[in-house]
C-alpha cells in the first residue's frame, strides 16, 4: 500500500477514536446530571497530557518503536472507554461523578499519547520515502479531520450524542487502530546505550530544548493558546443544544436537535485549512500563521456570544469555519515547526512536549477556568433568560483572553522568517 494512503488511513482511525466523544461528551454529562463537571472531564485530557506524551515518547525514543507503543496505547484505551460506556449505561440518571470519571481518565491517559506519537511515525515514514512533511503531511492528515468528521456524524445520527454508547463508538475505532498501527514502517529506537547517564535513559535530557530561547518562547506560548483548544469541544454542544431551550422563537429547531452536525462544520473547515499551511508557512512564516489563528480564536468565541439557533445561526455557522484557522494554524504548523527545530535524537519526546504544553497545562488550566466562568456565569441561575445572558457573557470572557495572548505573541515571540518561493 502506497505510505500515503496508509498515513491517511493512521490519521483517519487516530481522530475517529477522539471525534466519537471529544464535541458531544459534554452534552451527555450536562443529561445525566453531571453538567457541573463537565470542566474536570476534559480538563482530565490536559491532566494526563503533562506527562503521559512526554513519557511516552521518551519510550518511544529509547525502548519500544513507536508504531508499537502507538498500538499498545489504543488497546489499552479502548478498553477503558468500554468500561466508560458499560457504567454510564448500567447507572443511567443514577451515575455519580466518582463512579465514571476514573474509568474515562484512564481511556483519556493511553490516547492523548497518541497525538504525539501518531506524529512521530508519521514523520518517519515519510522520511524514509523521502518526503518532505512540511509538503506532503498537510494533504495525510487532512484524513485525520475526516475521521473526526465521520466518527462525529455517526455518534449523532446513531442517536447517542446525548448517550454513553459514543464511548462504544470511541472504542471500536480504537481496536482497528490498534491492529492497522503494527503495520506501519518501523520506527528507529535508540535502546539503552553504554555510557548514557541516567538523566538520558529517563528522557529528562530531553528538556534541555528550553534552552533554545526561541523553544522555549514558543513553547510557553504553546500553554498560553492551547488554553483555548478545548473550551468549545467541552460547551459548544451543551451551550447549543440547551440554552435556548424554552424559548418559543428557537424550540425545536433543527440545530439544537442535530447540534453535532453543526458544530461538524468546523472540521470541515479544517479540512480545507490543513491545505493551506505549507503556502502561508513559506510565505509568512510561523509567527504570522499563529498570529493568524489566535485572532481566528478571538472570532470563534465572539460569535458564539452573538449568534442564535435562528436569526443569528449564520454566526453560529461563521464561528464553526473560523475554527480550522483556529485550530489548524496552531496545532499542525506548530508540529511542523518542532520537527524542524529539533533533532532525529528526540523527535518523539520534542513532539510529546508540545502536547504537553497545549493539552496538558493549556487544556487543563482552560478547562477548569472555563468551568469556573460557566459554573458562576450560567449555572448559578435556573431561570432560561438569565442562564442565556450568563452564556453570552461567558464567551466574551473567552474572547478578551485570547485577545490578550495574540497581542502579546505578537510582541514577545521573535522570529525572523526568509520567505521560500
């Protein structure tokens, strides 16, 4: 099978495990009860981001060839995410927080690895072809989007994007996952070498990147925007599918039925925005495709305050395409300017830092605080109207936070970029 098509096909399962909960578990959670944790369940995401990548790559790197751990990883998740699915099934509206959160941090712990390490053996291969990923990986992972984009159609017209059956659909993706990465191109493992020092062998020399300054920079800035990165996936659907519920100018409308068939949108959008980073990468460079997305940020949060399942759905729809700048510009021009920034020697454990520093302290930290705002701005009212001006306000508190971390990248991150023809 050509490397192509079978890094697509990677990309495809990889994002399929994540799309069949990522934008509807929040939907769920506020149903059964468990709407106040919603912020702890994806924050959960960013918890075991701050270590388990970074860990799994230095495996990677030095112990078990990441295509491997990659399929290790998946099984181990999808068999957490069954249990997750089987207790929110036996419980019902009887579920409690303690019951379900454990099983679901431990199918979140074995997949957010994936990220990184889905990288990293995409990258070998197209080394081993010859390839250039700055030109070629855009058009592979666009398949990733795709698989995001079906997993989530399927959830929602199966009927269980309000239901705990989505982490069922997440754990099958994850078993053909498991089985199609043990047949991808062998990845090199470095092994424990004489005359390594310990700091070597654990991986802790990995960190000596943050002397670069410009790494570090970009790496700070990394927690900073990845504070944004799950503040939608964790409330768009609930925020869609209920605030506007009870009142008679939107009941019943066909968005708040379907919310995931909307908020699908934004990874189509993704879809044609993946194509667009190697020209705006040799064009602009890294600093302006980042400036570029975080003002696409400032957008996205801003028209969820102003839009409507009615009048107002075109904003809705807007804020849904603004998304693959947003998210794309950052997440996959930041995974190519880490490869190629950083050594062969440590490409996985470099790859593992950066999620890290995005889904582990960003996506924690913006997900507790987003909890925070939600928890004081909306659910501290029963009554419709209020609640609906506590979500308007909400948003706008997200939008003024991603302002302020745009005009600072743009002051404080220096890069000086020689513009590719």
């Amino acid at each position: 099978m050509n490397i192509r098509l079978r890094l697509s096909v990677l990309n495809f399962l990889l994002f399929a495990v994540w799309g069949a909960y990522l934008t509807s578990m929040g939907s769920y959670l506020h149903r059964a009860g468990l709407g106040e944790y919603i912020g702890w369940f994806y924050s959960a995401q960013g918890f075991v981001s701050l270590f388990m990548p970074a860990l799994m790559g230095v495996i990677a790197d030095r112990h078990i060839a990441a295509q491997r751990l990659l399929s290790i990883c998946q099984f181990l998740s999808a068999i957490f995410m069954c249990v997750t699915g089987w207790i929110g099934m036996t419980q019902g509206q009887d579920i409690r927080f303690e019951q379900i959160f454990p099983f679901y941090v431990l199918g979140t712990a074995f997949f957010m690895p994936s990220l990184a390490l889905g990288c990293s053996v995409s990258y070998n291969a197209l080394g081993i072809a010859r390839l250039d990923p700055v030109k070629v990986f855009p058009s592979i992972r666009i398949f990733g989007t795709l698989g995001f984009i079906c997993s989530m159609w399927m959830v929602d017209l199966l009927g269980c994007q309000h239901d705990p059956r989505q982490f069922f659909v997440s754990a099958a993706w994850g078993g053909a996952l498991t089985v199609f990465a043990l047949t991808l191109p062998p990845c090199p493992v470095s092994g424990n070498k004489s005359g390594k020092t310990l700091a070597s062998v654990l991986g802790i020399d990995s960190f000596s990147l943050f002397r670069d300054k410009q790494l570090r920079t970009f790496f700070i800035f990394s927690i900073l925007i990845g504070i944004n990165l799950q503040i939608t996936n964790g409330y768009a659907n609930t925020f869609i599918s209920t605030a506007f519920n009870g009142i008679e100018a939107y009941a019943d409308s066909f968005v708040s039925d379907h919310t995931n068939i909307l908020i699908s949108l934004s990874q189509i959008s993704e879809m044609f925005c993946i194509l667009l980073i190697p020209f705006f990468l040799r064009r602009y460079g890294i600093k302006w495709v980042i400036i570029t997305a975080l003002i696409a940020w400032v957008l996205r949060f801003s028209l969820f305050a102003l839009g409507n399942p009615g009048s107002g759905l075109w904003m809705f729809v807007l804020s849904m395409i603004v998304y693959g700048v947003a998210f794309d510009f950052f997440n996959i021009s930041g995974t190519l300017f880490i490869e190629k920034n950083t050594d062969e020697c440590v490409r996985s454990s470099a790859q593992g830092i950066f999620v890290m520093m995005t889904n582990g302290f960003g996506a924690t930290i913006g997900m507790l605080g987003a909890q925070w705002v939600v928890n004081r701005l909306v659910y501290s009212s029963d009554e419709v109207f209020a609640r609906l001006v506590g979500w308007t306000s909400a948003w706008y508190v997200f939008a003024a936070y991603a302002l302020t971390v745009t005009i600072l990248f743009a002051l404080l991150f220096n890069y000086n970029h020689q513009k590719e023809s």
